[in-house]
C-alpha cells in the first residue's frame, strides 16, 4: 500500500518537555525545513541539558494536520505499513538495515521520510517499542499524532494532549483549501520586507504595507487577515490584483479556485521551477498540457474548485500571456530590473521554496523535463581549477584579469549543488552586476542566500574597501535580492568586512571570499564546504545579537 501524496499536508515532529507548570517544546515542520535536513534536526535534539534539567519527557510526536480525507487514508496507510515492518521483524531482523537505508537516502520531507524516521525510533537493534497513536478532529481539519510507549500498559494520553495542546496553540494550525498551514510559516513570508506604510481598510482597520505589496493587519490574529493589498485598501487596481488576472485560469480554463491568493502561490513557485530550465530545452515543453495538469493537480491537493463552462480568453490567448510573465521571470533571473510579479516571486521564494520539491516532481512526471537540483551542473576538476587558478596569476592586462576572475567564479558556482550562473557582465537599467546566479537547490542553508544570487569579481591589488560593498546595496533592494557574493584577488578591509556585518543585521547576507580561500578549494574543501562554513559563519553572527532588532 502507497502513501498518498503528502502534497497540502503539515507533518511535524515534537519534542516535548515539562517542568511544573512550564512546557517547552522544539517542532520541526516540512515547511521551515522542507529538504534533508530536517532529519538530521529531528534526529538531534536542539534542546541543551541546562534546558531539560529536571524535565519530564513527553513522547515525541509524529503529527499529521490536514483534509480529513487525505490523513483518513494516510491513518489507514500508515497503520498498515507498521503493521508490515512488525512482521518482517519478526521473521527476519534485516527489517533494521532497510530503515536506516530508507531515512538516509530521503532528499526531502514527505510521508515516505516521515514514516521511515518514526519507524527508526520505534524498531532499533537493543528495543523494540508500542506503536500509539491520537487523533484530534475539528470540522474538515484532522490532527492525527503517531508516538510510541516502552510498555503495552503505560498510558501516556495526558502529557500527549498536553503537548498537541500547546503546540496547537503557538502554531494554530488551519486548512486554507486542502492545505494546511501553520502560523509560523504564514509569517515568516513577512520576514525581510520593508514597511511602506501605515493605512486603514475600509473598516478603519489599521495595518502595515510591506515590499511585495502585502497588507498586514495590526491585530491579535493578524496572520488569519494576512492578504494582497488590493482596491479595498487604496479604491485603485493595485498590481497585486493585476497579477491575480493574468494567473487565474477562470478565464481561459474555466477553473474557479475558492482561494484564489493560495493558488496564486503555488503557480509563483510553478513558474519559477519552469524559468531556471534551460531555455532551448524549456521551448520543447507542451505548456499549455503541463499547466492545464497543474491546475487539475492544485485542485486535487490544494484548493478545490468549480470548474465554469464561461469562457473570456482563448486558451491560446492565456498561454501566450503566461510565456510573456514566464520569459519576464527568467529575464528577472538575469537581473532585469521589474517591480511587478517576479520581483514578489523572489520575495515569497524565501520561504515559499519549500513547495519546490512538490513543483520538480510534479514537472517530471508530467513533462520530459529533467530538473536537476541536488548535482553540480559541473563535475569539478582539480587540475583544470590549478590550471584556472595559475592563468589568473599570471593576466597581466586589466581586462583580462577581470574576465579571468569571472571565469574562475563561474566554474566554482557551477561546482556547488543547486546553484546555476544565469547572466554574465549583465547591463541591466541603471547598474552593472558581473554575475547573476538562481537557486534551485534543495539545501536549507543555500536558500538563506535567496532565489536570486548577485556576485561582483573583485581583481585588483587593493583590498576590497567599504564603499564597495555599500555600492552593491542599493542594486540588491532595487532588484529584492537580499543575498550575494564577492570575491577579491586581495582580500577586504576591517572596514569593509564591518559592513558586511552591519547589512548582515540588516537582513541583507554578501558572502566575501578572498583569492587565498579559493586557492584552497580542492584541496582541503570543496566549493560548497566553503559556501556553507561562510554561511553558518553569519548564523553565529546573528545568534543572540539583538542589534538585528534596530532594523
């Protein structure tokens, strides 16, 4: 028996402890953690023993939140599939070898991962424990929670309630169609946008507008009242609305979707998915089948939908719009500079990547398209990066110097996992960037650089001062990018490595990497060990540094 697709559904893992009156819990969520690592998170506990000192441990909590006809099945699956493994077990212990097999090889978080780490805590090599289970009901909303107990006889209901009462009531899960969300990830698409203003609905309601042209209310519930701002707020067509239009499918397709933002979404994410495909490749896709799947696919996972025999635009008509925002997203992915749908798909993409496992699969199995996303788009080569490396030292000329670099830069992106140049010398409106990069990768710690990725080449005998790196910050927010990189044959100034941690405060990350840590790729580390130790070099900035408030 299959899972059924995990598609619309909140899986979350719970570590819970109580102290007295106290309660602390840590959840891990497919959508903060939507890739790999989220095992590794769950398999080692976040929480330090100054932390849990006299706690008493509540059972972790394997919680399923969705459509209550989706998690009916994925109850029945799931008591089925365990009900296998127990009898494997008993007939052969080989059953282990196959868990710890299956919870490595998972690139991303579905029900498939999810049931192979519960399983690996409930079968080992000294234990063998009590599969259990609660289910919680709530309209067409179903909280199905798996855990297990050491003993047939020890009832453990109460601190289990207690648990899912207390994560129920900080995350506030809630279906929005077919899916279910949570209140940490609604919010998070607020982080790193700036507030414009401060303006009342028509009902006097006061609330902020962000980057991106979002409107959130200034009340106690204020992720429920989250939405685009629109002609109720300001009495005029806002771009928010316009991009509604030319995404909706009523028109053409006859799809009316009840939450109509929701979709909006997942087509952002669709069509991001579709605009880092090679181009001559992307041509040979029938986009008009593939989308029409999609909408079907939306309307099975994510948002139901009436379908309307009235129709205003020809089908035709609909897709050559969609090739015309489609072409705009992929000149946006070469630095193109317009404020309209791909800027905001470039903010969502901070959190909203988390629906790219869903889109990649779904462009497989739908077209012959091959989304490649966890490889290298090269295979690196030590000799030719000596070789690279030796031919920069020995330019002579300024420009070749400079191209050289370039050239050296592109091949050390092309060796990191997920990441693909997307322009080179780009001239786009009023700035010059030296190379523009996108991410498709599925690693948590490349997407704190974004979906969009600006690197400037820095090849002179002076070091990289402040002003380089201020230069490079009105390009970002014009562009909403918020994460970057530059290289320098001479390294950086304290100064200038002083800014780099100020905008790091700011929200805005510019990885600086010298020549003399290039030269050490390959040898030591390779190209994403150096990425990621930058990376989780600027999240030890950031822990406990409130000066991140100020901003």
């Amino acid at each position: 028996m299959r899972f059924p697709d995990s598609t619309g559904l909140l899986l979350t893992i719970v570590d819970g402890f109580i102290k007295g009156e106290e309660m602390m819990v840590q959840p891990i969520d497919n959508y903060h953690y939507p890739f790999h690592d989220f095992i590794d998170k769950a398999q080692a506990g976040e929480l330090i023993s100054s932390d849990i000192e006299d706690c008493i441990k509540v059972p972790k909590l394997y919680i399923i939140a969705g459509y209550r006809d989706k998690v009916y099945r994925v109850e029945q699956t799931w008591r089925t599939k365990i009900k296998q493994a127990f009898e494997q077990f008993c007939q052969n212990e080989q059953i282990l070898k196959r868990i710890k097999g299956e919870v490595k090889k998972r690139e991303h978080y579905c029900l498939e991962s999810f049931y192979w780490l519960y399983l690996s805590e409930l079968m080992t090599g000294d234990h063998v424990y009590y599969p259990r289970e609660m289910k919680i009901e709530n309209e067409d909303l179903v909280i199905l929670a798996f855990y297990w107990t050491p003993n047939l006889d020890d009832n453990l209901l109460d601190r289990v309630e207690q648990t899912i009462s207390f994560w129920m009531d900080r995350e506030q899960p809630a279906l929005k169609g077919y899916q279910c969300l949570n209140r940490s990830f609604i919010l998070q698409n607020m982080i790193g946008r700036k507030v414009l203003a401060t303006i009342p609905d028509r009902e006097g309601n006061w609330g902020l507008v962000l980057e991106g042209g979002l409107f959130l209310p200034l009340a106690d519930d204020f992720e429920a009242g989250l939405c685009k701002l629109n002609s109720n707020h300001i009495n005029q067509w806002t771009v928010g609305e316009v991009e509604e239009i030319l995404l909706n499918p009523i028109y053409s397709f006859g799809y009316y979707y009840q939450d109509i933002d929701l979709v909006c979404e997942w087509f952002y994410v669709f069509l991001y998915g579709l605009a880092t495909v090679d181009e001559e490749v992307l041509a040979t896709v029938d986009l008009k089948s593939l989308y029409q799947s999609f909408c079907d696919y939306i309307g099975k996972h994510i948002c139901p939908y009436t379908l309307i025999e009235e129709k205003i635009l020809e089908v035709n008509q609909f897709i050559a719009v969609l090739k015309i925002t489609l072409g705009n997203i992929k000149e946006y992915l070469k630095g193109e500079e317009e404020a309209g749908v791909s800027k905001n798909i470039l903010m969502m993409m901070r959190n909203r990547h988390a629906y790219l496992p869903v889109v990649h699969k779904f462009i497989r199995r739908n077209s012959d398209l091959a989304i490649i996303n966890t490889s290298c788009s090269i295979t690196f080569d030590y000799r030719y990066w000596e070789n690279e490396l030796d031919n920069l030292r020995k330019a002579t000329r300024s420009d070749e110097k400079g191209k050289r670099l370039e050239d050296l830069i592109q091949y050390f992106i092309g060796a990191i996992p997920g990441l693909k140049v997307t322009d080179v010398r780009a001239k786009r409106g009023r700035a010059e960037v030296d190379i523009f990069c996108c991410n498709i990768s599925y690693d948590s710690c490349l997407w704190k650089l974004g979906a969009l990725v600006l690197i400037e080449c820095k090849n002179r005998k002076e070091k990289v001062e402040v002003s380089d790196i201020r230069n490079m910050v009105p390009t970002m927010e014009a562009k909403g990018i918020h994460g970057a990189m530059i290289y320098s044959r001479a390294g950086f100034s304290s100064v200038a490595m002083s800014e780099i941690k100020h905008q790091l405060l700011g929200g805005k990350i510019i990885v600086p990497v010298s020549l003399e840590e290039l030269e050490r790729v390959g040898k030591e580390k390779s190209a994403y060990d150096l990425m990621r130790e930058k990376i989780d070099h600027f999240d030890k900035i950031l822990e406990d540094d409130d000066r991140q408030l100020y901003f």
